[in-house]
C-alpha cells in the first residue's frame, strides 16, 4: 500500500469566501485536514488488526501561496511520506482550478501527523504499518522530519499562553483593541463518527478568530497568508465548549501576526478541568480592492507581557524572511 | 459562581441573510439560544452531582432593535440573571460590529429560561445551583420575573389552535393566500448531543415561515421586527418530523402579525401522538430598497375564526404600542 | 391512510446556486429524497409493529422542465402511489415560487422507490402497509411500474463499470480532460439517525461531480436537464469514504451525458471490501448569460471503450428523442 495518492474536488461557495471572494484560509485548512484524515485512516486499518481512526497531532508551518476565489474548484490530493511506529506523515497540495478558463495554480502545501486512535478506547494509540519507500533516501529524510517535529513539540509543549481578558475602552492599535473571543459550542457535525472534534475544525475556528482580530486592527479587507506549526495538545471530546481567543502579537509593515489559543471546556463533566487544546501563530496581510497588499497600523505593544510578545514576534518575523531569501522564494 | 459573561463571536456569511443582506432574525434567535444554553448548562454543571444539559423553555418577547448585515461580526453576551430550584434565567444581549468601520449596535436584548434536564434521563428535572447575587435586590426581582412568566405559562398553556389547512385558490390578501407550511425531518445536525433538538434551530425555522408568509403577503423585502414570548411545551426528540405552520393573523399599516405552529410527529414512534411543541406571534415589517419602511396591504380575515384572530392581534398591537409609548422608547 | 400529501417549502440560498444563480439539480434532487423518506417512513410506521425507517432504493429518471433562482420558494409535495409487499412508489413534484412576483412553475416530477428496513437490524426489510385506492385501475398501473422497473433493475443489475482513471496530460475535449472524482469522508450530518447514508446526500455529489465534468468540458455556465434512473445497490454506512467519479460519455449538438459511479470504501473495516454503491447517467446542457442553451464542444472518444461508450450514449439520446416527440412534450 506504499504511497498513495487521492483526490478531493470542491466547489467553493459564497459561505467559504469572505466579501471580496476569498476563500478563507480556515475552509482551505478542513479540506486538507479531512484529507489527511482520510489517508491515514485508510493506511492504518490496511492490516487485519484492531481497527482505528486517525487523530490529528501536529501540522507543519504552511503558507499560503495564491488566493481561491468563489465558484473555482479546489483540488486536494494526499500522500503518505512517512510512517514512524505510532504516526503518519501526510504530504497534502491544494490546487485551484478556475473551471471556466482552466487554469490552476498552487494554492498550498502541508505536512500533516497523525495517529491512530483505538475505535474502541480512543485513548489507545495503535501501531501504524510501514509504507513501502521508492526510494532508500525518503526513509531517512522522514525519519529526520520526524525527529525535529517531536523535539520541537517537546520544546514548544503548551505554549501556555495566559488567558485573553477583556479590557474596557482600548485605544486603537493596541492589542486590548483588536484581541477577540469565540465561544463554540461543539456539535453533532464538527465530530468524527467516533466522538471527538475534526482538527480542521478546529482550524477553520481558529483562523475565523485571526481573522476577525486582523479586520479590526486594519479595518480593510485581509487574508491569511501563513499559519505557523500547530500542535494538537489533547482531543477535544464531545460535549465540550471551546473558546478560540486570537490577540495580535507583531505587526511589519505589511503583516499582521496574531497568536490564537484553543481551551476546551467539558462543561457537563466537573470530573475534568478546562484545558489548552492547541495553539498558533497566524500571519495575515491587509490587500487593497485590487488585490495588492497594503501598509497595516502598527502594532501599540502596552504591557510588558505583550511588549515581551511583539519581540519574539519580529525574532520569528526575521528568521522566516531570512530562510525564504536564503531559498531565494519569492515573499507572500 | 455568581454572574458569569461569555461572548460569541460570529460573522454573517450570505446563507444568513435575505436578498437584501440582511440577516435573518431566525439566524439571530439560534445564536442567541446558543448562548443562553452554554451559559445555563455551564452552570447546572458547576457543582458535584448529576450531569444535565438546559434545555430551553421559554424566550420573552423580544424586538429586533436594529438589522444586522452580512459580513458583521455578530457579538453574542450572556449572563445568568435569576435563579430558581429548576431553572435558570439568561439575559443575553446581540451587538452587530461593522469591522470595517468599527461601528457597534445594540440589535438585540434576549431573556430565556432554561431547565436543567438530567444525562441519564432526559424526562428528569435537576436542581439547579444557586447564583450570589451582589445587590439584594436583584434576587426579589428576579422572582418576580419568575413567577410573571410561570403564571402567564399556565394561562397560555398550549395555545392549542387549530391546524392551518390548505385552501385552492385563494384571493390575494387573504389568509389563506399567504400561509404556509414548512416539514422538516430532524437530522443529526439539528439536535444537542443528547438527541432532543436544539430551541434555536426549532426559532430559526419558525422565523423561516413567519418570512415566506410575510413575502407572499406583500411582495416586497420584509424582516422581522420582533417576536412575542416562546415556550417550549415539550421537547421535539430525534427522529421526529417536525410542521411548521404560518398564518397572518393581523396587519397595522406598517407591520404584519404572523402566527407560527410547531407540531412533532414522532414517524417511527407509533406509540407516541403529534403533538404541539410550540407556537409565538412574530411581527415583520416591509422595507424599500433605502431600507424605509413601507405601507404594507391590509389583510382581509374571511371566516369567523380569522376575524377573531385579527381582533385579538389587533388588541396585541395595541397594548404593546401602549407599553412602548409609555416607556418613551422609540417605535421598531 | 390512503394518499397523503405533504409540503416542504424551502427558500434558496446562495450556497445552493451557481454563479449564475440557478439553484442546483442536485439540491433539488435532495429536497426531493428528504420528502420521499418522510411520507414513506410515516406511511411504513402507521400500523403497529416493527418500527422502521425507509431507504431509498431507486429514482426513476425525471427532467428538470424549468430552472429555481437564488430566494425562490422551492415547494415539495409528495404523495404515496403504490405499495407492493415490500416497498412504496412515491411521487414528487416540485414547483418554485418567486415570492415577490407570486409567479409559480413547476420545476420536477420524480418518482422514488423506498423499502422499510428494521430499526433493530438495518439489513432486515419489514412489511409495507398497502395503501387504499380510490380507482381500482391505480393498483393495477402501479403493479405495472412495480413490475417494469424491477424487471430494469435486474436488468442493469450492479452497471459495473470501471473505475475512472487520471490521466497525465490530457487533450481538449476528449473524455480524460474533463473526467473528475470527489472524495467525501461521511459525516453525522449525511447520514439518518440511524446511520446511513441519505440518498438524497449521495445525490447531491452525484450531480455536483456531474457538473464539474460539464464545465471542464464546455467552460460555460451549466445546468443540469436530466438523471436517467439511479438504483441504489446497497445502503451507504457511517464511517465510509464514498469516491464520486464523473466522465463525459456523450455529447450532441447541444447536450451532454455524464456517467457518474459512486464507490464505497469501508475504511475502518477491512473485512468489507470497496463496492459500487450506486451510478447514473446525468444530462446537462450549456446556458449563455442570458440563459440561452449554446452548442457544446463535440466529444473526442479516444479509446475503444470510450467509443463504445459514446454509441451508447447516442442510443439513449435518440430513444429519448424519439420518445418526447411521441409524446409530443417539448424538448428539454
């Protein structure tokens, strides 16, 4: 069953665009996670053996390299790269296809984990069988993807943000202005038939958040551009609440970085506390009706927390624009 | 755990919201019940004992005060106003934020009760943690709320009217004319996770109707300017069909008063009866493209039972615009 | 309980049209399933005994006589017109309402076969009530359609044909430029409350694929003019992965015919293997801006199964034809 490719078509509609008919960055964020998902659940359950559904640990710094608009198709396909004993490497490219004029264009790539979960105690991680490699080097150089996601995982652990408190009457283009909460309360159809909520679920949320965070900074249409790592501490189980907080931690010129927090809540179950579920930074880019990106408000870090926030914002603002100019890519 | 206040926040997206871009009142009555249930079963759960979720047994009349427009963000807060043995009272209040201009407004200010219904066993009413109220006397008018809502539920009771029927041929104006009836079988998106449907969901479809016959009726872009008090008799479970009926029952020169009939039919369940789980009064308006309100065509009540009803709606407008007048707050 | 008739009224939203705003066959073919399994579960449940629910079996074919817009009022009604022992033949129609002008057509009539499945165990098919009839020809007309289409479903039995293949660099106008595939990971929300898969859901895709194959293929606006009939083989279960793949078959001067196969693939459970749950042949045709139907770019077939195809295609096409003209009824 070595690598397999598949294939998911969609149709993007009004509700996926935001009002100048780009689709969100959270709609494309699901479709790859319910790729990914379904790949490695197919993979996983390949061998006779317990049966599983894959959960998602941890997706890889992505970028978003060109807009999807309304009406146009997009096109997921899936690969398997790398299997580990306990997990599965998913390589994920969108396309968007303009079905009228039949161009297409790149629109993302992402590197997905997951694991298998037992169908019946979900808190059972199983064993993954092996992929077959074409060639002897890709083992290696997943083995070695593999061993910097999960001591970065480790260093990361929770990144256990404090909490996003209101403030009363903030002064523009200070963080308390523009910081936002979400509440949602999980449903029948944000879960898997097994009970806990899709990664790209939560993604799509965690990106509605961004996104509101970026509209009221700049108050002009804007788009996500990149999302950092995003590591799944815990599943989040039915019957939760969860809050999505997003707060705007640095601003360039022309971007936006906002740190979004997930905490789950399992309201009807006191036995369990309140836990933070994921967390990423998300880099959004304010455009002009034309499409071109515009200059964004700077950033007015007041506490020393957040002041603390906008350095290590600019440190990863750096480091990503060295290692894009280092690889000669052209900048989002 | 005294006063809590969570905020929801949510952008309209284009399937919310009529031709016009306004956003339905149904799509804002399922947010707020969203609210109120989290906050509510939040609470129910806030101390050992038994596990519950709300369920929602009554909405006060409500206004819409101003409309809300695709691409807002909705802003969603709620907090626990009253307590009794069983049930819970939330106050939740809708401000609409235009992101882009930063805008805010008060569209709307929401009182449910709720009652705390046992996991094991939903046919079971649990106790319901006190709150600590910090001035005395918000617990002596909250009782007050209490007992004016208990004795106006016995007085309602059902409101047992009669089914809405289909008529051949009817003449513009009339009744018959502009009613119309809605089936929808519940799916699993519909329900809470304990299979009973949520209250918002069985509010937006109401609202749904109420909007169809209020169209047929004039023609023109109408929405909803407020809606009468909701109790909820009964729950509607999964796998029931649920008929949602409209009729107009009276027309002022600016408003039309629709009354709306909600009866479960449990398909599977032989043993069980169609019964009627709900019903309210809704009131729309018709607008001009400018957004001004317009004339709307005055209806024409034929039998014996229509003019009954018209009188009775006529005595509801009158009382309220009596109310309104009194308290010097300005017309919807 | 002899003919019962039922009404779903519908407003269409923007996520249910295309860009041209014409609302899709396939969520009209949805809305017709979703009143067919109401009237036949109610009908199947009304006398004691086992409890059910009805799938969907087959669909015979139905045109699509006239387009529904963006705010239209879809009007469903739906009417039992035959029982054998173990299934019922409803009928459907359904008319769109423009609530503004009042002006009503009438959009579909189809016809749908279900079968009552057991509540306990979903592979047991239970006894249909017979219905009454109020002209003795209505029993024998319909043992004769009974007859008739269980007599073409043996016929066409399982229409196993292969599975879409991509192909790498495809021509303009031949089969592998347009041929598509969707993948759909099944949700609680696709499925019944007693887990499968609605037909109504799988319809859907059906012509969503349908449509991407026809504007691949012809790069104009699109519309759906008509489904040949669709036998559903075997139920669709929770936890499934459906592969939905389209290929243009045939073109005429202003038309074309698209096979769509749907596959089900049982992820989590490898001791069922993946089967075809499902095809169907869907006819399209190409609108200008003014809804004007445009000559199509004529089909390549490039292989000899493709050319086989195509002579197929042309038969039915012609026996159609022929078969309108005869009844005198205007082209679609």
């Amino acid at each position: 069953s070595a690598f397999q490719v598949r294939a998911i078509l969609l149709i993007m509609r009004p509700d996926d665009a935001n009002v100048a008919g780009n689709v969100h960055g959270g709609t494309i964020l699901k479709m790859i996670e319910e790729a990914g998902a379904i790949i490695s659940t197919r993979h996983c359950n390949s061998q006779n053996g317990e049966r599983c559904v894959a959960a998602l640990a941890r997706v890889e710094r992505t970028d978003f390299l060109s807009p999807m608009c309304i009406g146009e198709v997009a096109h997921v396909s899936a690969e398997i790269t790398y299997t580990s004993k306990h997990s599965v490497e998913v390589q994920v490219n969108v396309m968007s296809e303009n079905i009228l004029t039949g161009a297409k264009k790149l629109t993302n790539k992402a590197t997905l984990w997951y694991v298998p979960l037992s169908l019946k105690n979900v808190d059972k991680v199983l064993e993954v069988p092996p992929v077959v490699y074409s060639r002897q080097e890709q083992e290696e150089e997943g083995r070695k993807r593999y061993e910097a996601q999960k001591l970065e995982r480790m260093e990361t652990k929770w990144r256990n943000g404090d909490i996003v408190q209101p403030v009363l009457n903030p002064e523009p283009n200070t963080v308390s202005y523009s910081q936002s909460s979400l509440i949602h309360l999980v449903g029948p159809s944000d879960c898997t038939l097994h009970g806990f909520v899709h990664g790209g679920v939560t993604m799509k949320l965690m990106d509605e958040v961004a996104g509101i965070v970026a509209a009221r900074h700049c108050k002009t249409n804007i788009v996500t551009a990149s999302v950092d790592a995003i590591n799944f501490h815990d599943k989040i189980r039915k019957g939760c609440v969860i809050t999505i907080s997003g707060r705007m931690t640095f601003t360039s010129n022309k971007s936006m970085e906002i740190e979004v927090l997930v905490d789950a809540d399992p309201v009807v179950d006191s036995s369990q506390k309140r836990y933070r579920a994921a967390s990423a930074f998300f880099t959004y880019v304010s455009l002009s009706q034309e499409g071109r990106s515009l200059p964004v408000p700077q950033l007015v870090p007041e506490t020393e927390d957040e002041k603390k926030r906008f350095e290590e914002g600019k440190g990863r603002y750096l480091q990503m624009k060295a290692k894009r100019q280092g690889h000669a890519e052209p900048q989002p």
